[in-house]
C-alpha cells in the first residue's frame, strides 16, 4: 500500500490539492493509494501521542503507518524547510514500525521561486535516519498557484512530464 502524505495542517492547502493530484496518478495504476492530510491529526495530537503514548484518536493513523509500505510525501515549504507540523507527525509515529526499511518519494513546492529545494533536504535527512529509502528522483514544483488548475490538475507540461516520470519510477521503486 502507498500512502501520500498532504504534510501540512494548513486548510485549503495547495499542497493538499497536489497530494489528491499524485493519487489519483497512482490509483490510475491499479494501485492501492491513501492520503493522509496533516489537516486530520487531532488537534491535541504533541500533547497525547508522543513519547510512547498512544490516543484513540491517533490510533487509526498510527495503523495506516504501519501497514504502509511506500509514502509519498508532498511538502510545502515552511520558513525555508519543511513544516513543523510534518516533524512533530513523524516523532509520534511509532520508531521503528512506522517507516524503517521503507520507501519514499519527495515532493517538494512552494508559491516563490524555488520549490522547497532546502526543506526537501532537510527531510531527506530525517528519512536517512529513520532508514527510510527516498527515491533518487526529488520533485521541486516553484510558483504551485501558477501550476495547478481550479480542478485541481498540474497542467504545465514540462512539470506533468516530470511528475510522470517520478511515478513512474515510484511505482517501480
């Protein structure tokens, strides 16, 4: 199973509206796809689920973690990394069921010019530690509003012909 992960809590995020777009590339395959969006933690989620606690709440979340094999992770860029909300999700997770020995790709994006080229390493930095395998091919969408239509679908077709190639080596990983 693959899951996307929408990596921010922000409502009516773009990045939520990419990681719909990344699905349904996916489900297009015949394959089994979740999204998760940052937006569905519970809201008092640092506060009961970390350091070994567990909340009903998170329960269902922390299941879907662990039955996930592949996660494709698109990721907004935050202060010039990645979002703090994405770091406290990971340290709740359960170490090492959650993403040891597992696969990952990167989606990075951002409303200014450089498509969350930083934060996309800093996170790859997170996933080397939690030997979490990133595939080598790292997605960097600059100016996302310019790059999305009102349904919802990439359409610049120099980054639709790069997004393909990533899932199709995603799938392939």
């Amino acid at each position: 199973m693959i899951t996307v992960v929408a990596a921010t809590n922000r409502p009516a995020s773009s990045t939520l509206k990419l990681a719909k777009y990344y699905r349904k590339l996916l489900l297009n395959k015949g394959l089994e796809v979740m999204l998760l969006s940052l937006e569905d933690l519970p809201s008092n989620f640092i506060q009961t689920d970390m350091f070994g606690n567990r909340s009903a709440g998170f329960e269902p979340i922390q299941q879907l973690m662990s039955a996930t094999q592949k996660f494709l992770f698109i990721i907004p860029e935050y202060n010039g990394s990645f979002p703090g909300v994405l770091k406290a999700f990971i340290d709740a997770c359960t170490f090492p069921d959650s993403f040891y020995d597992k696969k990952a790709a990167l989606v990075g994006h951002s409303s200014g010019t450089y498509g969350n080229i930083r934060g996309i390493d800093h996170f790859a930095g997170v996933c080397s530690y939690l030997h979490l395998h990133v595939l080598p091919l790292r997605i960097h969408i600059p100016g996302i509003r310019k790059e999305i239509n009102a349904d919802g679908d990439l359409f610049e077709e120099k980054t639709v012909k790069f997004v393909n190639e990533q899932v199709d080596k995603f799938v392939n990983f």
